[in-house]
C-alpha cells in the first residue's frame, strides 16, 4: 500500500475491509480510505457503494439543539424526518429534537469540524446533549438501486428516490438486513443517490452484505464515489 496501516485519529468500520482489498490508499479527514482496489474486487457498475464515513459529522439533541445550530449559521429543517442542504453542510432532524450534521463539501469540513469541537468540548452547552456519530456513511447509486432496496428492506424507496432533490428532502429511519439506517434520497445526476448513515458496529457486516447483493446484481465499489 503507498499509505502504511500505521493508527490514524479516526478510523473506518470498514477498515478491515479496505486492507484486504485496497492496493493504494489514501488519507481523508484522518481517516485512512481506498484509492485503488485489487483486481478481485468488484467494481462493474449497475448499482455502486462509495464510502463516505470519513467526511465530518456531530450529532446533538435537547430543547436547545435548535437554536445551538442557528446560531452556528445552519439550516435546520422545519419538519421532523427531513433534510437540508446549505453552504456544502447537511443538517437532519430525525423525528423531533435530534439533529445530524454532516460536511458534503471539502470546503465544509473545517466549519463542521470546529462545530464539534465546540459541541464536544469541556464547556457544557446548556440545554444541548452531544450525540456520538461515527456512523458507517455509504451512497448507493444505480440503474440496479430500486431492485437492490427490495432485497435488503422491507420498506418501499420508490417515493423517496423520486423525490430526491440536490438541496432538501424528506428521510426514512428504517432498518436494512437487521441494521438500523437513516436513508436519504439526493440527485446530482441522472439517477438518484441513496445515502445510508448505518449503526458502525455492524459496519463490516453491513458493507460486506450489501456489496455481495450488489455483485450479484452486476454491481460493486465506486472509489471516489460520484465528486
């Protein structure tokens, strides 16, 4: 590998994975990720996994979380289970008063980054309860989406994948092959991209699950995801 598997400041759930199957990595956000893959992995088209765990998140909750991310300059959805998009950051609100917060953007990612230091520092924000968010991300994108979704979850994507919009959306909180997931439905291309925020104890098994039910639908890794 030209990145040695020294001990990075943050690591994947997949991690694992990526040392078996990566011939050339790379570091992003401090944590180490595939640059090129092996010959034997799987890497056809038809429905993609990219990982996108490495890009910066926090997570909060409480009566005040709100107005914590107003007051940080973020959007912050009116509606309970819904998304926005704005200045390259994320802000979701999961049912009622539990936010994610997430960089989309290289230009993002020092704005997010300084928001959890502050949220997650020694200072206690009153009103504000950090939430730990070191999720397994994952876009899911392709020809083969609608019929890979039917395989691993029981719930109907076709209503969110048609909706799916660059900058606002409604989100599902569902459970995928026994893994709890928050799912949204983005389009910056001609199809739309599912991305899945998945429980990262189960990270390798989701990953490895998923990326076999893809293969056989004549899918598989996309590296440097769709940017």
């Amino acid at each position: 590998m030209t990145e040695s598997l020294k001990t990075h400041a943050r690591r994947s759930p997949i991690d694992a994975w990526i040392t078996a199957h990566a011939t050339a990595t790379t570091v992003r956000e401090g944590m180490l990720q595939a640059d090129i893959l092996a010959p034997t992995a799987a890497t056809d088209p038809t429905v993609t996994l990219s990982e996108y765990s490495w890009r910066r998140r926090l997570g909060l909750k409480g009566p005040a979380a709100e107005q914590w991310l107003a007051a940080q300059g973020y959007t912050v959805p009116a509606l309970g289970n819904h998304w926005a998009v704005t200045a390259g950051v994320l802000v979701a609100r999961l049912a009622t008063s539990e936010f994610l917060v997430e960089a989309l953007t290289p230009d993002a990612q020092a704005r997010v980054r300084a928001s959890a230091q502050t949220l997650y520092g020694v200072t206690r924000i009153s009103d504000v309860y950090p939430v730990a968010r070191h999720d397994l991300v994952l876009n899911l994108h392709g020809s083969a989406l609608e019929t890979l979704l039917r395989q691993i979850c029981s719930v109907d994507f076709a209503p969110l994948l048609a909706s799916a919009s660059d900058a606002q959306g409604p989100l599902s909180m569902t459970s995928m092959i026994g893994v709890g997931v928050v799912a949204i439905a983005t389009r910056t291309t001609d199809l739309p991209v599912l991305t899945l925020w998945a429980d990262p104890s189960f990270g390798l098994y989701f990953w490895t699950t998923v990326l076999e039910v893809a293969t056989e639908l004549g899918g598989g890794v996309r590296v440097h995801g769709l940017n």
